[in-house]
C-alpha cells in the first residue's frame, strides 16, 4: 500500500523510539519515556525535536551562562534538524534534507526514512546503522498526531 504525501502533514507527538537489533534485540533509544516532535508542513518544510526527557539540566539560568559539560550532558541523548522533506508515494518513504541540525554532520544531507501510517500513529524506520559493537541495527520511531489548535 502506497503512501500519501497529505497524510503526514502536520504536527506529531513522540511516543516511542527503539533500536531494533538484527538479533532481535529492542532497547530504547531515548529512554523510556522520550519526548519531542515532528512537523510536515504542505509547503515540504520539515522540523523535528526529539530526546530523552530526563536528560539533566545546567544550574544556569541563561543558555549562555551553561558551562560545556553541562551542555555536552544535554544533548547526549538529543536530536534536532529542520530543513526540507519529499516524499515518494510509491515506496512510502521520506527524505528529510537537513540545512540545520544539532548534529553538524546531517547539514546539508539527506536521510530517508521508511513511513506507514495507521490512523493517527506515524511509524519511522531509519536506514540501517552499525552499532558501536560492530552489529546492525535501525531505529523505529513511532508519532501520534497532535490534533491541539493553537491561537495566537
């Protein structure tokens, strides 16, 4: 079943992110109780915030007043970019062109994602990575729509 670019407009909750081992092994990415989300606007623009929420804070008050540690420890488990996105109906994928990410290295990149969507729940798959210990793996990351209106 192919995907349409129109059901993935809009704002999305974190429910979930797993890392789904080739042995089976499923261990949580971001912790168990992650959170952030993930925008698809009709214009193709694309933002997405997302991290572990109890990741530790800085005793400053003032992002500018955070020492270094403080903010390596933030953003260790922690991800932000936005930039564009297209979509391939057929194959029900995504690309997210990045132009500005918490990890330098995605600017100016693509990364594709595999999509399905179930009423109001987007699942992810990421592309195949390597762990640090050498096995492969992917990441699922599951979204519930936010349906929440805002006012000015």
């Amino acid at each position: 079943m192919s995907l349409r670019r129109a059901e993935i407009v809009g704002a999305w909750s974190l429910v979930s992110v797993v890392s789904v081992y080739e042995d089976g092994q499923r261990v949580d990415e971001l912790g168990p109780r992650p959170a952030g989300y993930l925008c698809y606007t009709p214009e193709g623009f694309v933002s997405a915030t997302l991290g572990d929420s109890t990741r530790p804070t800085s005793g400053a008050d003032d992002p500018q007043s955070a020492t270094a540690d403080e903010y390596a420890a933030m953003t260790r488990k922690f991800i932000a970019y936005a930039g564009h996105y297209t979509v391939d109906e057929a194959t029900s994928t995504v690309v997210h062109r990045m132009k500005v990410s918490l990890f330098t290295n995605w600017t100016g990149q693509g990364q594709e994602r595999h999509l399905a969507v179930d009423g109001d729940t987007l699942t992810i798959t990421a592309s195949p990575r390597v762990a640090a210990d050498g096995r492969s793996f992917h990441s699922e990351l599951v979204w519930r729509r936010d349906g929440r209106a805002t006012t000015p």
